[in-house]
C-alpha cells in the first residue's frame, strides 16, 4: 500500500461461483476462508462463508458480495504502509 491516507478494501475468497465461468469442479476451492495477516504474521481477520461476516450488508452495497453462501469476503481497512508478510 502506498499514500498517505487509510484504504477500504473487499478481499474475496471465491470458489463454488467460478463453476459459472466453467471451471470444474474438481478444480475449485468448495469452501474456501481467508486470513489477513500484518507484516509480522499476526492475524488481523478472516471470514469463513462471507454470509455469516458482520459487514456483509458493507460488502453487498458494494457490488462485491460473492454469489455463493461458502465463499469469503471481508471488508478492512488498512494503513498506507500496510505491506504482506515477508
């Protein structure tokens, strides 16, 4: 992240949906989670079926809500120097 200035993101974990776009089945997450972690690997947040998530009505009005129940999303706001773990 660079700036000077805070950034919403929506981090989307997708799996079941993507057998619309034709991929199988067998090459696709069914239920996939995801885990946002700072530079020292300390865990920030994580959404395991975005549905059950406290910001989901966030995520919907942003267009950005999975279309499958088992997929994750989490909205999160992160610091200009936020970087992954090395």
């Amino acid at each position: 992240m660079t700036g000077s200035d805070n950034e919403e993101v929506v981090l989307r974990g997708i799996g079941p949906s993507l057998a619309a776009s034709g991929i199988s089945a067998a090459d696709l997450l069914p239920n996939p989670k995801i885990e946002l972690h700072d530079s020292t690997g300390a865990l920030l947040a994580t959404n395991d079926n975005w549905m059950d998530d406290p910001q989901k009505d966030q995520i919907i009005s942003k267009g950005l809500a999975p279309d499958n129940a088992l997929e994750s999303a989490l909205l999160a706001e992160l610091p200009p120097d936020f970087t992954r773990p090395s």
